[in-house]
C-alpha cells in the first residue's frame, strides 16, 4: 500500500494533479456478469405474464465485461491533504463493506435506485434459476458492479466513486464519500 500512496502522491507533486492507472486494491471481486439493461423490465420469474420473455431484459456474460484489475485514480487539480486518500487506502477492507451496505440498501431497500427494490428481487432470482443457486443481496450486487475511476472530489476529503454498472450502463453508478464515509449515491 505503500507504494501505492507514494505513486499517487510523486504524480501530484510532479504534474499537479492525478491521473494514473493503478493496480486494484479495493472491490476485487466486484465484477459485472450481465446487462441488465433496464431492471423495470423484470418480472417476477416464477410468476410472469404469458407475453414475458426474460432473454429480452439482460445479457449474461461468461467473462465479465468489465476488468477489475486496475482503476484509475483521477484529481483534476494538486491534492493539498493527502490524509483522506491515505485513511481510503488503509481502510480498504472497511470502505468496502460500508459502500456493499449502501449500494445493497440503495438497490434493495427503495431507497433511489434505478428502479424499485421489487425489480431487483426479480432480476437477482431471474440470475438463480439462470445459475440454479441463490445469491445474497451482497452477491448480487458484486456480480453487477465494477469499480472503474476513483476521483477526489471539490475538496480534499471528499472522494468519488465511479462503477461500471449493469443496469445502467451508460452513466454507471457513483457513490460519493466525505471522510470515507458514504454521504450518497447516484
């Protein structure tokens, strides 16, 4: 991890901002299997309409369509305090879950995702009955999720995460922090 914070920090001395590729040491098993392109589309599996054609609302991948084995780190101006970036890196382990329990409680819980929780219950079963197991809610959202880009936000202890995301591909999913901590998500 040392290294890590010192390659981060020589480019920001060096160059006055940061914009590198680095090896992923946060979200390794976050990796997105599938298009899920918009999970309103989702209807109950063990109970759908007669018209319901699952195959038309997702796309499963093999191999995942996004690499979870660098992300960029991105500060579009000279980072003054590197106490933020530096706490991030140490406490890996722990911004994981907190972020896990967010994105889980923001998809599941109704509390604004994409699409209602009840849509995501059925794209999340959808996927069992496709792999014949269960998946926790965790489970699920590692296999829909990748970490691209993280960036330092307006203020030094603010940090922007950015993911690649099945069923928003276009814009993916942003989870914002301040002082590590999830403030919100969009």
């Amino acid at each position: 991890m040392n290294m890590l914070l010192k390659q981060l920090n020589e480019e920001n001395e060096k160059v006055g901002e940061i914009d590198v590729e680095i090896p992923n040491f946060i979200f390794k098993d976050w990796n997105v299997y599938y298009n899920l392109y918009n999970p309103e589309n989702f209807e109950d599996p063990e109970n759908s309409p007669e018209w319901y054609d699952e195959s038309d609302v997702y796309e499963y991948y093999e191999e995942p369509c996004s690499n979870a084995e660098t992300i960029t780190f991105y500060a579009s101006e000279k980072v003054g305090d590197f106490e933020t970036i530096e706490a991030f890196v140490k406490e890996s382990v722990n911004i994981e879950k907190k972020v896990l329990d967010a994105v889980v409680d923001y998809t599941f819980g109704n509390n604004g995702a994409y699409a209602a929780a009840k849509h995501f219950e059925y794209a999340k079963r959808t996927m069992e009955i496709l792999h014949q197991t269960t998946f926790s809610n965790e489970e699920f959202i590692k296999r829909n999720l990748c970490i691209n880009t993280i960036c330092v936000g307006q203020e030094d202890d603010e940090l922007e995460l950015l993911f690649d995301c099945s069923w928003n591909e276009e814009h993916g999913l942003t989870v914002y922090l301040k002082n590590n901590d999830v403030v919100s998500l969009e």
